[in-house]
C-alpha cells in the first residue's frame, strides 16, 4: 500500500482536516482501482449497482436521487451500465418520458465482485489498526458525521 506523508504537523482543526480529505481522497482511489481491476466496475457504477439492489427497480428520477447525484450524471452512469447488460431499463406505460431502472444477474454478479474487492482494501487498510484504535476512530466519524449532518441542516 502506497505511502503518504502526512499533511498535519500539529492538530489545528484545518490541519487534521487536510490530512483526513487526503488519506479519504487515496483511500477511495484504492478502492475504486480495486474495483475496476476486479469487477470492471468504478465505484459509482457500484453505488449505482448497490441502490438497485438494496431498493430494487427505480425510475431513473427516483435513483439519481436516492444517490444524492444530479439526474443527468445517474443517467451516464446507467446508460453505460445498460451497454455492458448489467441493469435493464423499461419505459413507464403512464409516462413514455419516465425510465424505470433494474438490476440484471450479470450485475449481480458484478456488484458481488466489486464489492469483495471494495472490503478487501477496506481491511487490508484498517487491518492495520487495532481494535481499541478503530473502535475510537470509529466513535470520532461518528461525532464528526453529527458535526456535519448539524451544519447542514442548521
């Protein structure tokens, strides 16, 4: 596993900030090579794999924002998915405008694939932590997760 040096030379709020933006920001490209190598999926193409999954056929509209992610940028995303026969689209009979989005068994079988490659970078990352250690780490994503959640509502 590739190496960074650290951005923090004290723990000054900004400090500890930069250093978790750039250990997150390398953290996901692992995962995401991983993925791609793996399963031939980028982790978007697997958030979108996932959602389908977890919440079964959804119009396009409704999973663009279920992901969070502008409708346009969801329907890239599904429309290179459809070519590579990992979800099916169908039209609504109500509205010839609406697609309705599902999951196929090859992208079952992708997701499947992209996700194992996903944990295993997760463990082999925070494997090197102790239990003790993650179990803070995790209380401090936690509290940080509140902090956030708080800003953007308040």
């Amino acid at each position: 596993m590739e190496q960074h040096e650290s951005t923090t030379t004290g723990s000054a709020p900004e400090q500890v900030g930069l250093s978790f933006l750039t250990l997150a920001y390398s953290l996901r490209e692992q995962v995401d090579h991983r993925m791609l190598a793996t399963a031939g999926l980028s982790l978007s193409r697997t958030k979108v794999l996932q959602a389908l999954a977890g919440r079964g056929a959804l119009h396009q509209a409704e999973l663009a924002a279920s992901l969070g992610q502008a409708p346009r940028s969801v329907t890239q995303i599904v429309e290179g998915l459809e070519r590579l026969g990992m979800v099916a689209r169908s039209g609504d009979p109500e509205d010839r405008r609406r697609k309705t989005v599902s999951l196929t068994e090859t992208g079952r079988t992708a997701l499947a694939a992209a996700e194992e490659a996903g944990t295993h970078v997760l463990r082999q990352s925070f494997g090197m932590l102790e239990p003790q250690q993650l179990a803070v780490l995790d209380t401090l994503l936690a509290h940080l997760d509140v902090a956030l959640t708080a800003d953007k509502t308040g």
